[in-house]
C-alpha cells in the first residue's frame, strides 16, 4: 500500500505510474527550475522524506514535496501532465 506525505496520495500515484512504465518526464520546481530525466522510482527516508528517483545519465534524487509539475515526455503515456 502506498503511503501518502508530503504530497497527496492521488498525486503519488501518477508518480508511482512514471517509474512503473520508465516514463521520460519534466519536472518543474516550485523555485522555477526544471529537469528531465526517466522516472526509476521512488524513496522514503526514514525522516519520512519522499524522493523521485530520476535518470538523467546519472541518478539524481528529487524531493516530491518541491514539485510543482510533471509532464511526460513518453509518447503515448497514460497521462500528460500533473500539477502538485
């Protein structure tokens, strides 16, 4: 079962749907900034903190509570964008 945080478990969900199917997405940050990459999975510190995995050449772990959107790059996806 997912457990939903920092954001809400709807909102998990199309996350957890990108890693499952390797979408490439687009994530824009609250703070303006962007980064693409293939969504791989995602992570839960023991802080409780929830993290993106994101290939981009190299694995880079991005907090989902920063997001402000995601957009797949992925031709055909299941959806298209998904706004936090």
């Amino acid at each position: 079962m997912t457990q939903c945080n920092a954001i809400s478990c709807e909102l998990h969900d199309y996350i957890e749907i990108a890693c499952m199917y390797g979408y490439r997405v687009k994530l824009e940050f609250k703070d303006g900034h962007s980064l693409e990459g293939k969504a791989v999975d995602v992570m839960t510190t023991a802080e409780k903190r929830e993290f993106l995995v994101l290939d981009n050449g190299q694995k880079q772990q991005v907090e989902l509570n920063q997001l402000a959107r995601m957009t797949t790059l992925t031709p055909n996806a299941s959806f298209k964008e998904v706004t936090f």
